[in-house]
C-alpha cells in the first residue's frame, strides 16, 4: 500500500494529514493531469465534526485507482510508494486532487 498524505483539511476522514479510510477512490478515468484527477472518498466536514469511523488514520492506505493513464495505475490500484492528494480548502471531491499523478500517456 502507498504512503498518503493527504492537505484536505476540510474532509470528514482526514486527521492530521492522515485518511482514516482503509481504502479510498481516486477518480479521473480521462485525466492527463494531476488537475484532472480527484479524491471521490472526499466528504466535506461540517463544523467540528469528524468521521464516526473509530480506527485510527494511518500513513498507509490501499487506493482504488481510475486514472487509468497514470503511470502508477496496474489493474486500478495504485503502485506509487508515496501519494499525495491535495485540495486544502476543498468543498466538494472536485476540488481534490492526486498531486502523484503521472501521465504515462501514450502519443
């Protein structure tokens, strides 16, 4: 599993930096750039609530991957060491994104 960090503050699952979520969805099934992905397990938090899951968050996450012309997409799941998913001030999963992306595009 990748290391995620993860700058979306205004997420549900995010604590301190970490995603309490076992598993999360990037999505982007036609993205050709990091902008053109986003984090579709986004939930905005409101107020000072938080995720009612009672794990942990962790460094560690397993992804479900759509961006299928990422160079670190095998078979949807993504094989990068490290992952990060960027959108501080996000209000809605299209306001995230997955800074890792790399297009492996073929011309």
């Amino acid at each position: 599993m990748p290391d995620l960090r993860c700058t979306v503050q205004t997420c549900l699952h995010n604590k301190n930096f970490y995603c309490d979520l076992d598993r999360i969805r990037v999505g982007g099934d036609q993205a050709k750039k990091p902008e053109e992905t986003c984090c579709d397990s986004f939930e905005e938090r409101k107020g000072d609530t938080y995720s009612n899951v009672t794990k942990e968050a962790s460094p560690t996450s397993s992804i479900d991957c759509k961006a299928v012309e990422c160079q670190y997409n095998d078979g949807c799941r993504c094989h990068a060491g490290k992952i990060s998913v960027e959108g501080s001030r996000a209000c809605q999963c299209g306001q995230t994104e997955c800074a890792t992306f790399t297009c492996g595009c073929r011309s």
